[in-house]
C-alpha cells in the first residue's frame, strides 16, 4: 500500500471512530451488502449499534480504492451535515442514482483535497459505475 493511501486511512479511521463508526478495510477485491457485491459501504450509527464504513481494496490499484473510500466519506459527510437528498434517500430508495451521482461528485472532490488526481481513467471509471445504476 502507498505511503499516503496508508497516511489517509488512518486518518479517516480516527475521524470517523470519533463520531462512532468503525473503518474496516476488506483485503478482497469486492464487498457483500444485503446480497449485493459492491466497493464499500457506510452505515451510519444507530441508537442501539456503531455505524460501519467498508472499503474494499483487493486488485484495485491504490487510487482506485481510495476513490471508494473518498465516495464513502462522502456519505459519512452527508450523514454527518444531515444531507437532505441523504437524509430523502433513506426514507425512499428510488433516490439511488440521484444520491450516487452526487455522491460521486463529491468523491472526487474529497479525493483531490487528499492529493490525488482525477485522472481520465478514474473519471471514466466513475461514470461506468453510475451506468450500472441506470437500469
Ligand atoms: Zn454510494
């Protein structure tokens, strides 16, 4: 793993551990959420259990996973500030896509701040990822 790929998630573990979510880092390539394959997910904490933010780094090159991981914390952001397209979304499902387009936005402005740069390649990536959310 890259120096600063390492710097940052440390960073972002202690982050987020202050607001009570833990940061597992998957060694597999994808992740498994209700029965679906994904890069990562956040749950945000309940009254009653933590909240969890997964990142899924096998065979990803760095910049790729991490991001995933600027994608989930921007979810954790949205949570946090109480995003009313967040906070919609999680009343009704339909808003997904709309949610995940802004949500990638907001990734790669997060993972730019942390010294990245949003390739073409990366952006294409992203914009695949959203067709797969069309259907
Ligand atoms: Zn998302």
């Amino acid at each position: 793993m890259r120096k600063r790929a390492k710097l940052i998630l440390l960073d972002v573990r202690e982050k987020i551990a202050e607001h009570g979510v833990r940061l597992v880092v998957d060694r597999k390539p994808k992740c498994w959420i209700e029965y679906e394959h994904c890069d990562g997910y956040f749950k945000a904490p309940s009254k009653t259990r933590k909240g969890i933010m997964v990142v899924a780094i096998g065979k990803k090159r760095h910049v790729e996973y991490m991001w995933d991981l600027a994608h989930e914390v921007a979810h954790f952001r949205q949570w946090l500030r109480k995003d009313r397209l967040w906070s919609r979304y999680n009343r009704n499902e339909d808003l997904y896509y709309e949610l995940e387009k802004k949500t990638e936005k907001e990734a790669e402005r997060i993972f730019e701040s942390w010294g990245f740069r949003a390739s073409d390649r990366l952006k294409k990536r992203s914009k695949k990822y959203l067709k797969t959310l069309e259907e």
